[in-house]
C-alpha cells in the first residue's frame, strides 16, 4: 500500500509522470469581527476560517503543544513521515481498511485547503504531493500557521484564535500551558474531546499532550506538573454568545459601510459586553422563573442618551432561537403606551393635578375595563397614570384626539403603525422593544429625540480606518416643557407607589411605565433614569396568553436587574429638567392718546354709543371654560 500510494504522488492524474501540479489558490472569505465598545471580541460574521495564524507571537508552548501530539518530527520531516505512512499502512493492513492515515501536519493542510476527507488511495496519493509542495512553497511556521487557523475545535469554533475566545475568552496569544494543552487535544475528536461537552475525556487527553511535550523536549517535568494543577475557566456558553443578536442586527449595517469585502475588518461598536451578559442573565432568569406561568420569550434593550446601544438581548438563547424580538417582534404595548396619551394631554393644557374620574365610559359603543374590577371615582391626572386606569387613558385620548395622540407617539420614534380606534389608549398597537427604548430616550434626555446606533468605526485588523462615524446633528427638541416636567413627575410616581414599585432603585431618580396586555399575551416595563433608557418584554413566541404575569411583576423585577448593572457602568444621573418654558407673550403697553388738532369730526357719528351696560358685556371673552366635575 505504501508503494502504491508513493507512486501515485509523483505520476497524479492526468499528468506524465514526473510532472506536479501548481498549487491551487488558498481562498479563505473574509470576516468581519465585531468588538465591543472596550475591545472585547463579541462575535464574527463571514468567513469560516480566520487568517493564517502567526505562530511567531505566539507563546512558544501554544504551538509545542499541537506538534508534540499531532506531529513530532514536523520540524524535520519533507511534508510526509515515512515511518508514520509505514506504521499506519501496516495497522490499515491488519485491519482490512483504512483506519490509519499517518497524516503530518503538512499533509493536514493539503486535505484542509484543497482535499475533500474522504478516505480513498487516490485522494490520499494528492494529498501526499501537495503536502511536498507546501513544504517547498512555504516556511515550517507558515504551514504551522495555516494548519492553526483551519482546525475544527467544535462548538462552532474554526481555528486557534477562534477557539482560544470560544473556550476561554482570551486572544491565542495568552494561553496558558494548560490551556494549551487542552485545544491540542480537540482536533482528533471535536466532539469527543472538547472540554464544554467531554471535560472528562478532555483532561485525559489534555496529560497526553503535556507527557508528549516532556517527551519531546519542550516542557519540563515541574512545568508539567504546575500545568496540571491549573485550573482554567472553560465557558460553557460563548462569551460573546449574549452579543449574537446584536451582531445579528449590526451586521448588514457594517457592510453597508465598509462596501465589498477584500479583506477582513473590525467593526468597532457601542455594546458594553458585561451589561450585555447581565441583561442576558436577568432575562433568562426571569423567563425561567415564569416557566410556570406560560412565560417563554423576552427582550432587553438598553440605550443610553445619545442612542447607543449598549445592551441588546433578543431572546433566551441566540443558537437555539436566533430570531430577534428586541428589533423585529411587533408585540401590542398594553399600558406602556399610555404616557404618549399623558404627554398629549399634558400639552393640551392639562397638569398632574387635573381632576380626572374613573368611571363608566363608553366611546362608540366600546367600553373600557381596569385591571382591577371597579372604578375609583375623582382623582388625579397623576393618579390615574400610575395606577394605570384603562377608563381615563381613554377618555383622555378620546377628547384630545386619537390621530394627535398618534403624532405625538410618531414624533417621539415609534415607527409602526398605529391604530386610532378607541382601543389604541390602551396600547392595541404593535411596537417593537427598540421603538419603544428610543420613544422614551425622550423622557430621559431633556426632551431630546433619541435614535439608536451601534457602530462607532470599521478599521482593518492592522488599524487602517475604513467608517467613522460622523459627529451627529444637534438632536431634535421633541418635548417641551411644562409638559416634560410633568410628566416625568408622573412616571417617577409609578414606581413609587403605582404599578412599578418592584422597579424601584433607592437613591435613585427613575421613572417608568408598565405594560400588560388583554388576555397576559404580554407584559412590558419601560424606564428610565438620566441619560439610561431600559425596555423589558416578556411573552411568547405564539402568542398564547401567560398566566397572570404582568408588566409590574417579572418585567419590572427584570428592569430592575438590568438597571442596577447599567447604573454601575455608565455615566447617569438625575433626570434632566428639559429646556425652560417659554415666556408668557409681551403684553403691549397701552397706546398713548394722541392729540386732536384736526378740531371736531365734521359729522356726527352715524350710530349712537351703546348702553354702560352693553359696553361691559363686549369685553368679556366668548366663553370661560369651567371647571369640570368629576
């Protein structure tokens, strides 16, 4: 077998014998690499396999570890190991197949760059001749660096560098020995050997490499020993694997920017990656707490005041159920609406202290249910929003009009449609998580329009800038004050004493609104504090109803969570006050009376002046507006 297969390299097919092939092209796609707002690798699009590695930068024990187990003599041997063909074709012969192959790590990189693996005399005979080409055409190190960056390490990671962030959130460059070790000992068996799903048979094989490296010369004995002892952290879940909605999200936008691809480039963007584990972590937790109550899906998104985006989670789990609900799920927004009806009513004159009834109301032919059976009678303005009472948001919108209401959710950023009928007060539109986050960025930034961004600049791994970001326009002015005040007065009143107090911060300036849809088929809180701006939403994919849960319970406690980490990582602060109102109109003073020199009027006016009385009566307005009783 072994002379066959010898033949066969130097005479390939369809060549006279004597003549080689030229090597094919090495094609590899290029890929985008994502990277956190610090620096952080968060995820990659594109192209499988990532750039040769440089083995040169690289700890001299990281690229030790692969040759001493899968190739000692790689150093020495033309591309083939005689010895390794001749052990494997007699261990092939016993067996009646081919069990073996002897394969050098050159070899390796012939089937990975241009081979398919099946297993055939004929495919191994090329493999053979472009093992011996490679060794001609390229460096001992470049072949090495092309076999590292092409290897399969399972759990989706292609390649060291890849590998390295996948298992232990670390650029190749820093692996320790034992984690060295550990990646070396994937390639015979991705799923057999990779520490996430086989820890066990992972370690074995792991002190199988270090013995193979003692053995070998380059690690020694006490080295060994201290490697053994280490005890490296092993991601269960990607590190990045929370960011892979955003990454989803940005993706095209990036592209977009950077035209066609000739090369790989980094996307530098606004995500704060731990905020994003911990809005991750806060979600899966919750959803997992109301597993009971029919709770199966949710959302998180988090912006600060300029639009950032700094956390984006778009469900439980990205590998599993990949679809987006933070930026395409359209989900009726129940109460959450209710403060662009507020904000309407507000700029129409009214204040927190107008009186307001909860009573019976019915608005052609539909009336109007509370969450709590009953009406509460005389209150508030400020009342009825923070206990959320469905029968005054409808009244509300009713009198100062269904289709201002809707511009002035329009005009805040909600971009999806929005019904007039009676039934819109209390949230029967459909709204995303991001429309939502970027409508109340408003509430929390002095009035200022909030648009969403996630891209900062696109360079090339060597730092060549490709995009950055231009300096934006002063943002829009899209409420006013006293408005803004008030209403921002009324939000905080919520999670006071309203339906949000199990998203209260102490010490903290923070207002927000929940969200309960009819029927549970979703629950919302929405919240701020200054320059942070958090939306939750929680429900399920098929819209089935949950079981009581509502915006003040697992939404607002999740809020809360989110919050607390966001408050911990980026600049806030009080709630602005906004721009100052505007001053009352000048009053023109009185006109001077003008001297008559002209004498009396020639004629006597034509009509005599009207009664004291009638005089009196004229200077009264039209009509004074009343009080209304509750």
């Amino acid at each position: 077998m072994l002379g066959a297969i010898a033949a066969t390299a130097v005479a390939l097919p369809g060549l006279p014998a004597g003549t080689v092939q030229p090597l094919p092209p090495i094609e590899r796609a290029p890929q985008v690499i994502f990277v956190d707002r610090n620096g952080s690798r968060i995820g990659v699009r594109g192209g499988r396999f990532g750039p040769p590695v440089d083995v040169r930068s690289l700890p001299g024990h990281v690229p030790a570890a692969f040759v001493a187990i899968e190739d000692r003599r790689f150093y020495s041997h033309p591309g083939f190991d005689a010895a390794g063909i001749a052990r494997a074709a007699a261990v092939n012969l016993a067996e009646g197949g081919l069990a073996q192959g002897g394969s050098t790590i050159t070899q390796q990189v012939a089937r990975l760059l241009f081979l398919n693996p099946d297993k055939t005399l004929e495919r191994k005979a090329r493999e053979l001749a472009l093992a011996v080409q490679l060794e001609q055409a390229f460096t001992k190190s470049q072949i090495l660096g092309l076999y590292l960056s092409r290897i399969n390490f399972g759990k989706g990671a292609w390649g060291l560098e890849s590998a390295a962030w996948r298992y232990f959130n670390k650029p190749a460059s820093r692996l320790t020995v034992r984690e060295a070790a550990m990646l070396a000992s994937i390639p015979k068996s991705p799923s057999g050997y990779n520490p996430v799903d086989e820890p066990q048979r992972n370690a074995e094989r792991t002190r199988l490499v270090l013995d193979a490296m003692v053995e070998t010369g380059v690690l020694s004995s006490k080295a060994r020993a201290a490697a053994l002892a280490e005890t490296p952290r092993v991601w269960k879940r990607a590190p990045g694997a929370s960011a892979e909605y955003f990454v989803d999200w940005m993706d095209a936008q990036a592209r977009r920017r950077a035209g066609t691809l000739r090369q790989d480039i980094v996307v530098e963007t606004t995500l704060d990656l731990p905020l994003e584990r911990a809005a991750e972590e806060a979600l899966r937790s919750s959803v997992s707490a109301g597993a009971a109550q029919g709770v199966g899906q949710g959302a998180v998104v988090t912006l600060d005041g300029t639009g950032a985006v700094r956390a984006l989670v778009g469900g439980t789990d990205h590998q599993t159920a990949p679809y987006n609900r933070a930026t395409d799920a359209r989900r009726q927004s129940g109460s959450a609406f209710k403060p662009f009806v507020y904000l309407t009513a507000l700029e129409a004159g009214l204040t927190p202290d107008s009186p307001v009834a909860d009573e019976p109301v019915a608005i052609n032919g539909w009336s109007p249910a509370n969450y709590e059976p009953g009406n509460l009678g005389p209150m508030t303005l400020e009342t009825a929003l923070s206990k959320s009472v469905n029968t005054v948001a409808a009244q509300l919108a009713d009198e100062v009009g269904r289709e201002t209401v809707a511009a002035t959710a329009r005009r805040l950023g909600i971009s999806t449609p929005i019904p007039t009928t009676p039934a819109m007060a209390l949230g029967s539109g459909l709204v995303t998580p991001m429309d939502m986050a970027e409508a109340y960025g408003a509430f929390a930034t002095g009035g200022r329009q909030v648009e969403a961004w996630g891209v900062s600049r696109i360079r090339t791994p060597s730092g060549k800038v490709i995009w950055t970001r231009p300096a934006p326009a002063p943002p829009r002015q899209v409420i006013g004050n006293p408005a803004l005040s008030d209403l921002n007065r009324m939000m905080r009143q919520v999670i006071r004493s309203g339906t949000g107090t199990r998203a209260a911060l102490p010490g903290r300036d923070i207002a927000g609104k929940t969200g309960t849809t009819s029927a549970y088929q979703d629950a919302w809180f929405a919240g701020y504090t200054g320059g942070i701006i958090t939306v939750v939403w929680l429900g399920r994919d098929d819209n089935r109803p949950m079981k009581g849960v509502t915006g003040g319970s697992l939404p607002a406690e999740t809020w809360r969570r989110v919050m607390t980490a966001a408050i911990s990582r980026l600049p806030s602060g009080p709630i602005p006050a906004g721009p100052l109102p505007p001053p009352p109109p000048a009053v023109p003073p009185d006109p001077q009376p003008v001297p008559d020199i002209a004498g009396p009027d020639p004629e006597p006016p034509t009509q005599p002046p009207p009664p004291a009385a009638a005089q009196a009566e004229d200077t009264l307005p039209a009509a004074v507006p009343q009080p209304q009783t509750p």
